[in-house]
C-alpha cells in the first residue's frame, strides 16, 4: 500500500492523521507544501473530486485515490493501524468525542478568534477562551479520561490522538492570550499528553517533525 499525505509544513488537522500512520508503523509520504503549492493543487483539479470545488489540503493519496477531510483520512488511517474500535458503540463514542474536540472545540470556540475583526476583539476573545470556555470543554474530557486515562474504552484511540494534537497546538503558545495552563490545570488531560509523548514512535516523530514538543 503506497500512502501520501499532503499538508502544509505544520501540525494541523492533518497530525492526527500522521501520527495514527507513525503508532501504527505504517510507512507513509509526508509532502509539506506551502499555500502557493496548495493552490496550484486546487486550480489543477487535485482537490476537487468528482467536480466539486473548494477543497484544500491536507490531501491522503491510497494507492492512487483521493480522500479529503481530514476527519475521514484520520478515521481512515486509525482503522487501518488499529486505532479505531471495532465494537460499533465504542466506534460511535470514538466518533463523539473526536467531533467534540475538532468541532466544538476547534471550530466553534477557538477558530472564530483567528478571525477577529480587530486586535481588541481579540484579546478579549482570547481572554473568555482561557478563563471560562476552554476549562468548561477540558472538564468534560478530563471526567472522560478518569475511568482509564483514555478517552473510549481502556486502549489508544483517534480520539486521544485529536485531544493530544489540540493540547499541542494550545501548549506550545501559538495562540497568543491562551497559556498551557488552561491544559495543566487538568491532571487526566495532561497525563495523556505526557503518555503519547513517551511512546517511542511518537517520540521519534516529534523530535524530527516537531523540534518545539514536548512543552510538558
């Protein structure tokens, strides 16, 4: 099986992706592209499959064929490395909880601060994201991880490794108004993080492809 996956030259949506492929052992083609690349790509048909249009990287490449969204390549991958449950119930709570973190957390809370509309809009976003609705959502998912230090059920899942990417992006400082200690407050969350930190696969990556990991 021959696997390619475009992104740009940071971790993104498309870590997740990565690094189910990394844990697994599964040896992939990790292209990094700039925006200039990423819209050739688009205006050249290798983003809009079956005619449709609008759709960017990261791109997966299976022996040929195209996936999109980064949530169904991440599926894709955590299925194929055995980081998916097989039980259907778990499956569906896998899906829950990775829907929570990409879009009530990433898409809903966070991203709408990249887009303020001013410097003052901002910082006061930023400053309600760290003080009151960032700790709310980590408190859901820290009562998660009591039971067994995972997300679903007592084994690795995607859904860890989207949390583990989300706690990156925010531990490593890139939103400025938003510290780690909105994620250091939480022992079961931070725990997590510290676990896939240590595995020696991910541990490898990070210190090739992320030289700033770990920040705990």
């Amino acid at each position: 099986m021959q696997i390619k996956l475009t992104y740009f030259n940071i971790q993104g949506p498309a870590e997740p992706t990565r690094l189910a492929l990394v844990i697994a052992g599964l040896p992939f083609e990790d292209v990094r592209v700039d925006r200039d690349a990423m819209l050739a790509m688009r205006a050249s048909g290798q983003l809009s499959p079956e005619g449709c249009a609008g759709f960017q990287v990261p791109l997966l490449e299976v022996d040929g064929k195209v996936l999109l969204q980064s949530g169904a390549q991440a599926t894709y991958c955590a299925k194929l490395g055995g980081l998916y449950p097989t039980d259907p119930w778990l499956a569906a709570k896998c899906d829950e909880v990775t829907q929570f973190i990409m879009q009530d957390i990433r898409e809903r809370l966070i991203a709408p601060s990249m887009r303020a509309p001013d410097e003052e809009t901002k910082v006061a976003m930023r400053k309600a994201l760290q003080e009151t609705t960032l700790p709310e959502k980590f408190a859901i998912l820290e009562k998660l991880l009591a039971a067994s230090g995972h997300l679903v059920g007592d084994t690795l899942t995607i859904a860890d490794l989207h949390l583990y990417v989300l706690c990156n992006w925010i531990g490593m400082g890139t939103l400025d108004g938003i510290t780690k200690d909105v994620i250091l407050q939480f022992p079961n969350v931070t725990a997590l993080v510290k676990k896939i930190n240590e595995i020696e696969l991910v541990k490898a990556w990070n210190a090739e492809k992320n030289p700033k990991l770990p920040w705990c």
